[in-house]
C-alpha cells in the first residue's frame, strides 16, 4: 500500500551540485578527468598536445581567478568534436589585461604571461559579465 503512494521524485535521487575547485591543480585534475571520460564515451580523439594544452589554459583561469578574481564562483568543463571548453567564473568585474613588456631598467617582473598564453593556445576566447556581478571567462581549446 505504501508503495501505491510513492511518487518519482522521492525514488530518482539528483545529482549532486558539482563541487568547485579550490585551487588550480583540482581545476587541471577536473579538465583531464572530464576529456579524458568524454573522448572515451563520445570516441573523439583527444591528442596528448591538446589535453595538454586544455590544462594549461586551465591552471592559468583558475590562477588567475584565485589571484586576482576573488575565487572561483563558477567551473564548468565540456568537449566535443570542436574542442575543450572551459569557463572560469570569478568576483571581479576587471577584464583581464595584457601587462607591457617590462624595460630594460626596470627588469624582470614576474607574471604578466598567463594571460597572452591563454589567447595564443585557445581558438576562442570569451569574456562575459555575470548579471550579479564578476565575470566568466571561456575558452575553447581545439583537439586538433
């Protein structure tokens, strides 16, 4: 009789919430293990070169989030045949910025490269603003 009551919604448990990353290595684990399961379940080839690359793009949304963004108030991975796409969600409403070459007098300065990188190994680079507030920064990295 108590089984005549029980309704879909009580029996399908949801997914949990997926869990932001906390630092920029659980960013890059995340990217390997979801391209990694995705190519597999979806047969795309996925060079070494290309999930190297994704990664890379990775630590540096997440680093630059982290450092100057606040944290990460959003991570979402996908890929298909275009390529990996990862979306780093942040506080700021600062767009990121390419820092000018230090002169000579001044010296090495450090950072300033993660940035130009992430536009050099992604195809498409998009900056958004959240409609409360920060930013979310996507990009496709091509499995080519």
């Amino acid at each position: 009789m108590l089984d005549q009551h029980r309704t879909a919604a009580s029996v399908a448990l949801a997914e949990p919430p997926p869990r932001l990353p906390c630092r920029a290595a659980d960013a890059r684990r995340a990217v390997e293990r979801a391209v990694t399961e995705r190519c597999r379940a979806r047969s795309l080839h996925c060079p070494p070169r290309a999930l190297a690359d994704a990664v890379l793009v990775t630590s540096e949304l997440a680093t630059n989030a982290l450092v100057h963004g606040g944290g990460i108030t959003g991570f979402d991975v996908d890929v298909d045949p275009a390529g990996v796409r990862v979306s780093v969600s942040d506080r700021s409403d600062a767009f990121p910025m390419t820092r000018p070459a230090a002169d000579r007098r001044e010296g090495a300065r450090p950072g300033g490269h993660g940035w130009p990188l992430v536009r050099r190994l992604a195809r498409d680079v998009r900056v958004a603003e959240l409609p409360r507030g920060g930013k979310r920064i996507t990009a496709v990295v091509p499995l080519h």
